[in-house]
C-alpha cells in the first residue's frame, strides 16, 4: 500500500512514520514540498497513492480563526476534493469535544469543540463524514490526545496517547473495514473519562499511571476551559 502522510515534519507524524515505514511504501510531505491550501498541490500530492494520513495542519488550541483558516479548513477540503476513493485518515483532536467535562467522553459524543482551533476539527470530521457518503471512499477520523513520549503535564495523563497506540490507532485506520468512522485517539489510561471504545480495531495497551508520581501540574496545560456539559 502506497500511503501519503502530510505534515510528515511535525511531532505526531515523527512517532509514526517509523511503523509505517516498515509495513508500506510511504510518501512523506510537508511544507517544503508544498502548501495544501493550493488545491493544485493537494492533486499533485495525492496522486498515485492509495491512502492519505493528513496530520497537516496548525495544533495551537490558542490560534485565531485567521491562523486556523488556511491550514486547517483550506488543506482539509483540499485533500477531501482530491482523494476520490482513496482512504482518508484524519487527525481530529480531543478539542473537538473539550466541552464535555463530566462523565465519560467516547467517540460516539457529537462534537462539541472548546475552541476555535476544536471547532476546525468538528469541520474536518463533519467534511469527512460527507466525503465519504457523497464518494463511497473511506475516511477515518482521530480524535488525537497528547500524543508525547510520555505524559507532558499530570493534567495530561487522562488524555495521553503513547507512540506505540498512536501507531498501532493509525495503522488500523488505514486497514480497517469502515466507510467513516471516528476513533479515540487515547491510551488505555487508569481512571480516565475518556473511552478507548472504537469501531477500527484500536486495542491501546499504554497506560500513563506509571507517569503519575513524575509529572507535576502545568499551569495552563488542559483542554480549553468552559461548559460543564
């Protein structure tokens, strides 16, 4: 299988790109080769391969709709307008539904986005959604955690995302027998909200509760404060 990774510079696809490389033949972008917003570039880009991991895209829960705009709409709808039928891997984000704070969260919750930055991926996710019924391709979207070596914070340890799920989440993305589904992008972490209940496959077997006596509180590390939904 032929697999396009965008982004292919940044942090998420840096613990990725590894396993994928020795199960596919991988095509890594990222800026240099490109920008996205141009629809031009996504068609020559895509072209030839058989899935596309998109983690491009701006991950500043602080960024302003202008900053978010053309990385995180433009290059969206770019890739979805030229994939066709060719599978669509999507990184979503916790922040789509960061309102909910009490209860369990799972990936059957509606968006509910705390941010601007939430708000573009609740759009990634609802364009995959439509991409894939209008297309009949595959479009699978991840609802990404704190996706570090280990936890960066102790308010982190409920959302963290091991390199080793993370790859493991991918790589089911890409081989799993859905049209659209939206997976969690956690690992199987003690006492967390946030459920690891998937339609793909995903089994995460990290547990950040080892970290818990080595990380402290960070101030202003969290999903954005708001509703209490």
């Amino acid at each position: 299988m032929r697999i396009l990774v965008t982004g292919a510079a940044g942090s998420v696809a840096q613990q990725v790109l590894p396993a994928l490389k020795r199960r596919y033949e991988v095509r890594p972008v990222d800026l240099p080769d490109g920008d996205l917003s141009d629809p031009g570039v996504a068609r020559r880009l895509v072209h030839g391969v058989d899935a596309i991991v998109h983690l491009a895209g701006n991950p500043d829960p602080a960024a302003s709709w202008e900053d978010l705009h053309r990385s995180n709409i433009v290059g969206v709808t770019n890739i979805l307008a030229v994939a066709g039928g060719t599978r669509v891997v999507l990184a979503s984000s916790v922040h789509a539904v960061g309102q909910y704070r009490l209860g369990g969260v799972d990936a059957q919750r509606p968006a509910a986005p705390c941010c601007n930055y939430g708000a573009t991926k609740a759009f990634a996710e609802a364009a995959a959604q439509a991409h894939a019924y209008q297309t009949g391709g595959t479009a699978i979207c991840l609802r990404l955690g704190a996706c570090t070596p280990t936890p960066p914070a102790r308010q982190a340890l409920e959302l963290w995302l091991a390199p080793e799920d993370l790859q493991q989440l991918v790589i089911r993305a890409l081989e799993a027998p859905a049209r659209f589904a939206i997976a969690p992008g956690v690992s199987a972490n003690s006492g967390s909200r946030w459920s690891t209940a998937n339609t793909i496959g995903y089994r995460p077997a990290k547990d950040s509760a080892q970290y818990r006596t080595q990380v402290d509180d960070v101030p202003g590390w969290a999903t954005c404060e708001g509703a209490t939904a």
